[in-house]
C-alpha cells in the first residue's frame, strides 16, 4: 500500500501530504527535513477504502492468497515536489528545506544489483 493522503474522520498528521497541508494552513510554512529526494509513493484514503472493498467483495476463490499492490507509478513524488505542491494549494505557504539527503541504511559504497546478483536464485 501507498502512503496514504487526503480527508478522513480519524485524520492522520503523520503522514506527509496531511502534515504539510496542516502546517501550511495552519502556520503558512511547511519544513522538508532530509533534503527533500526521498520518493513517497501516494494514495488517496478513498481509493485504499475502495481497494479493500472490492477485495472483500471479491469471491474468495479469485484473492485468496493474492497480493495486490495499490498505486500508480504517477502518484510516486519526491518529498520536496510534494511540498512544492502543497504549497501552491495554499497561497503564502513557505517552503524550508532543511539538511541534505543522508541514508545511513548504507555504509559504503553502493553499488547496482543486476542480473548476475540473481543467478542462484
């Protein structure tokens, strides 16, 4: 599932569009931490709402053990692109980024994976 997005009776602030449209609103500036590169795939809660309907509606023999993947390659945004976004949604909104993009999930250097990588599998 995607990151969701958009208006719902529990809202969620955790959430990158929903936060940066509350402080936008509510404070007229909106803080992109990490420099702002990092990819968010979105989604709309009423289309994840409508993707678990059909699923539950489906016939068991059709999703019984399926796994559905709910996006678009078209709603996938980097975090600064977003917030460009956002920002023109709310007139007078300001835009910081701070910081640079580190991923300290990697150490060294990285390198690409290709098809010799998958050979024993």
């Amino acid at each position: 599932m995607a990151t969701l997005h958009g208006y719902s009776p529990r809202m969620r602030f955790d959430l990158v569009v929903n936060t940066m449209t509350k402080n936008a609103v509510c404070e007229k500036k909106i803080y992109v931490h990490g420099g702002g590169g990092q990819w968010r795939p979105l989604l709309h809660v009423e289309d994840a709402a409508d993707a678990y309907v059909k699923c539950v509606e489906a016939p068991l023999d059709t999703v019984k053990g399926e796994v559905f993947n709910v996006g678009a390659e078209e709603q996938n945004y980097q975090i600064y692109k977003i917030a460009q976004i956002v920002s023109k949604c709310v007139p007078g909104t300001k835009v910081t980024i701070k910081g640079k993009e580190v991923d300290k999930r990697f150490t060294g250097k990285r390198r690409d994976l290709n098809e010799r990588d998958y050979a024993d599998y």
